[in-house]
C-alpha cells in the first residue's frame, strides 16, 4: 500500500468503512440514463440508498467516489472522498484490479487528509449500510422461504419471527418478488383465519405500489367478499378462504366497503395493460351497482 507524502495517515478501518459505503452505495444507487432522465430503479434498493443517503446527511458528511483512468497507466481507477461541509477531509484512490468496485484493488495514492470528529460519524454511516447490508440478506432468506412453505400457519410463523416484521412487510412488498410475497402473505394470513392483518398486509402493498394493477384487484377482490358475504353469495359461487372476511371483523360499514371496493377496481382497470386484469375488475364492478 501506498501512502502520499503526509505524515498523518487514516487508519485502515477507516479507509475499509469509506469502501464498504461506496460498495454499497454504488449496488443501490438509481441507474441513470446517458440520454434522458434516470432509469427507473429496483423500489427495494431505492429503498436502501434513500435510507443510507439520509443517514448521511443528518451526519452532515458526503462520502462520493467517481470512476476514472490515471493520466500514463490508462488503468481503471476508484476515486473516493469523504467531505463535511463541502471540506475535502480523506481522499484517496483505488486501482481496480478487476474493474469492479467490491474486487481486490491496491491503494495507490492519498490526497488530502483532515483527522478529526468526522471519523465517528463516518462509522456510523458505515454501522448503517451494514445494518441495511444484513437486512436486506434477511429479506432474501425470507422471500426464499416463504416460497418453499407450504401451509398458511409456516407462513404466518415466518413472518411474525422476523425482529421487525412491519419493517420486514415493506421490504417485501418492495423487493422485485413483491407482487407474489405480498400475496402469499395475504392469502395465508386469510387461510389462518387473521383477516384484519390479511388487510394490513395487502393495504400496505398497494400504498407501496400504487401502480400496481394486480394488487389493486386483489384489494377490491377482499372488500368484494365482505360485501359478498354481508348480502349472500350468489347460486353456485364458492367463496373460498374468502368466505371470513366479513364487514364485522374489518368494523367497517357496507357502503364504506362498496366505496372502497369500486375505487380499487377502477384503479385496476385504469392501470392494466392485461385484459384478464381489466375484464375480472369490469365485471366485479358490475356487481356492485346490482
């Protein structure tokens, strides 16, 4: 490893932490188009970069990197810095071995470099990316096991042992599986006879994608049955697992539930580009103005 001419040096754990930031801020970061506005990114890792960026900015530190080439070796560089109210207080420079940001590199050069306070507050940024690092292999493990489950109660037992299983519903209903964890869970909640956190549950992932055409079906799907199953179901329907929701667990009134079943059915309908999603929603919402 070398060093500039300075005879102050930060440490190697700083110089780690300041790596494992930009590691794990370039994983999340927002792509960006080369011509045009930015592509849109995974809602899971938008998630993990605004909550990091934020961390940061209530430390009043910015720590950035930039790819570059050096002027007579033309290899692929890493430049990072770390500043605190726009003061430059550690920069140094990586040559990439592998040209990616994670891969073995060697420090071969340090710019400026400002001990102080600032490194304290730089570990804790980095507590956090790893804090999110480990949450977000958490929600990986769980997607994989919610998916090998294979009753309801193992699903509701998974989700209820997560530390944080409100924390844990967001990140599910953001990561790419979102659609179908938001469904397993919400349909094993209603087989388990847990309706009101069934709701929550499919509430929270169409707050979370109100782009959603799917699940807004799936919302108007469960107020439908409440009404369904206030009024009587009709000749040779089978209401299924649907057959527990009913206006009296939700405590909700019939017209609110009609109101709110019609609202999501036009959203579906408004939102899809599928027809099955579009012809299901038009012909609930038929039934509502029977």
């Amino acid at each position: 490893m070398i060093i500039g001419r300075h005879r102050e040096r930060p440490s190697d754990d700083t110089i780690e932490r300041v790596r494992f930031i930009v590691a794990f801020r370039a994983t999340h970061a927002p792509s960006k188009s080369r011509h045009g506005p930015p592509i849109e990114s995974d809602p899971l890792s938008a998630e993990f970069y605004a909550q990091l960026v934020a961390k940061l900015d209530s430390l009043a530190l910015a720590v950035l990197f930039r790819r570059g080439k050096g002027l007579f070796d033309k290899e692929e560089k890493l430049h990072y810095r770390v500043m605190e109210h726009k003061a430059i207080r550690l920069e140094f420079t990586d040559r990439l071995t592998l040209g990616v940001v994670d891969g073995p590199r060697e420090l071969v050069s340090i710019g400026r470099y400002t001990p102080g306070g600032w490194e304290e507050r730089l570990k804790e940024a980095y507590d956090e990316a790893l804090r999110l690092s480990v949450f977000q292999d958490r929600v990986t493990s769980l997607e994989d096991r919610l998916a090998k489950s294979e009753n309801p109660e193992d699903v509701v037992a998974l989700y209820e042992s997560a530390s944080d299983p409100q924390s844990m519903l967001r990140m599910l209903c953001l990561s790419a599986k979102r659609s179908s964890n938001a469904y397993t869970l919400y349909m094993s909640h209603i087989l388990a006879d847990r309706i009101r956190e069934a709701h929550h549950i499919i509430e929270t992932a169409v707050d979370l994608n109100p782009n959603d055409a799917r699940l807004h079906l799936t919302l108007g799907n469960f107020y439908w049955a409440a009404l369904s199953n206030a009024r009587g179901w009709g000749s040779g329907k089978d209401p299924g697992p649907l057959r527990l929701v009913t206006l009296d667990t939700l405590e909700m009134a019939y017209e609110k539930a009609r109101s709110l079943a019609r609202t999501h059915y036009l959203e579906a309908m408004r939102l899809s580009s599928r027809r099955e999603i579009e012809e299901e929603a038009g012909a609930q919402l038929s039934t509502l103005r029977s």
